[in-house]
C-alpha cells in the first residue's frame, strides 16, 4: 500500500515539474517580414558569391543583420503571388517574402532598417 503512496506521489511530482516548465518559458522571439525586390533589399551590398544560390542570399542577410548587431534565429521564405508587381524598377515586389525571427530584445532595430525612398522596410 505504502509503495503504491510513493509511486503515486513521485508521478505527481514529475508531472507538476513538465507543466512547470512549459508554463514559464517564455517566447522571446518576433518575427518579421520583408518583401523581396529587383534591386532595392538593403543586404544587396553583403552579397558576394559570384553567381546566384538561395544559400548566398541566405548568408548575405545573416551579415547584413549580424552588421546590424541583430542575431538571426530562423530565416526561410515563401513566394505570395500577390505580393508580386509586374514592373523592372527596382522598388517592385518580385512576389517572395522572407519570414525572418529574430530575438524580442532586437524588435527597435528591425524597425529602423531597411527604410529609403521608396518606404521598404521589414513588417510584422
């Protein structure tokens, strides 16, 4: 009788401290949004690889970012054909948004970059 106490009593325990630690961490990360142009992204000048891969511009966003003293958690994107504008300037939208999570303490500096005179800038 005694042992089935303290198995009982030990499963509880293990329980409370699972729930325990779901319950307080916390989510320190934001993400942004930016919406990929011709010409006009602000990581272009960090792009060094001699012809064009995913993986290039991939690394040229991570130092463009780590320039900015922001640390990058996560980086992947999507295409959203309504994003896209049918125009060779090199403010328009190519249609691929880039999902970019970045940690909560550097939400102030996203929002100062990427602005110039075409009003592109990283979004929530």
């Amino acid at each position: 009788m005694k042992s089935k106490y303290l198995l009982k009593k030990q499963f509880l325990f293990i329980i409370s401290i699972i729930l325990f630690s779901f319950s307080c961490t916390k989510i320190n990360q934001t993400t942004f949004y930016w919406d990929e142009t011709g010409c006009s992204d602000p990581w272009l000048d960090f792009y060094t690889a001699d012809t064009f891969s995913q993986e290039a511009l991939n690394n040229a966003i991570r130092d463009y970012l780590l320039n900015e003293n922001i640390d990058l958690i996560s980086l992947s994107h999507e295409y959203d054909s309504s994003k896209a504008e049918f125009c060779l300037a090199c403010h328009c939208k190519t249609g691929k948004v880039f999902e970019l999570i970045v940690p909560k303490n550097d939400k102030r500096k996203m929002k100062r970059l990427g602005l110039n005179q075409f009003d592109l800038h990283f979004y929530q």
